[in-house]
C-alpha cells in the first residue's frame, strides 16, 4: 500500500513539474510575440490611423459628384490595402517587412498629395495621417 501511494506521489510530482515548464515556456513565447509587436507599435498605429482616415475620405468623396475625386477615392482604397497588408506583415514579424512598410510609405505619400488638393476636412485629415504612417513605414 505504502509503495502504491509513493508511486502516485511520484507520478504527480512528475505530471506538475511538465506542466509548469510547459507553461514557463508558453510564457516565453508569448513574451517574444509581443516584444515583436511592440518594435512595430508605432507604425501599426500609425498605419491604422492612416486606414481610418482613407476610409472616411473616401466616402466623403464618393458622396462628391466631382469627376476630379476619382483619384483620390482610387488612391485611398490603394492605401487602406496597402496599409493592412504593412499591418499584417508587421504583426507577424515577416522578412520582408521592410519591403512591404516602404511600399506602403510610397502609396501613403501618393495619397496624401492627392487629398491635399481638396478643402474638406476629411481630406486633410487623411492626407496628414498618410503622411504620418509614410514616415513611420519609412522608419522601419
């Protein structure tokens, strides 16, 4: 009975210290995705500020009978892709994540020179968040 009892109790020691490395090690990786992230958190908002800002501009002018908006309305859908593919990149730590970031500062640049143009405040909103998100995705 005695020997039963020991071999239990061996057999439990042995099940939690598996499971505290096991778990010590689940933390380390979590620990590491986020430092990761956090390396990139600045451009991620940067980039979804950006996303914000080219959706509503877009729908603003969308609303605009002026022929003279398509560009900008093209360029906005342009950035909002760009930006979430950075985004997607950036979280999941990809090689080519530089390539992607200067890709998406060269789209941001282009938008934000093509919202400048326009008086509306949904515009100039996007064109300064644009250009924020280039400078970040530049900085990468």
């Amino acid at each position: 009975m005695k020997k039963l009892v020991l071999v239990f109790a061996a057999i439990g020691f042995v099940a939690m210290a598996a499971t505290s490395k096991m778990s010590s090690s689940n933390d380390e990786v979590t620990l590491k995705s986020v430092l990761k992230i956090e390396k990139y958190q600045a451009c991620i908002d940067a980039c979804n500020a950006c996303i914000v800002s080219c959706k509503k501009c877009e729908s603003v002018c969308s609303k605009e009978k002026n022929s003279k908006m398509t560009e900008c309305k093209k360029l906005c859908k342009e950035c909002v892709s760009s930006c979430e593919k950075a985004i997607k990149a950036m979280k999941a730590d990809s090689k080519n994540v530089k390539s992607i970031c200067l890709d998406c500062a060269k789209v941001c640049e282009k938008c934000a020179t093509e919202c400048e143009k326009f008086d509306m405040a949904d515009c100039k909103q996007c064109a300064i968040d644009c250009r924020i998100a280039a400078k970040n995705c530049n900085e990468m």
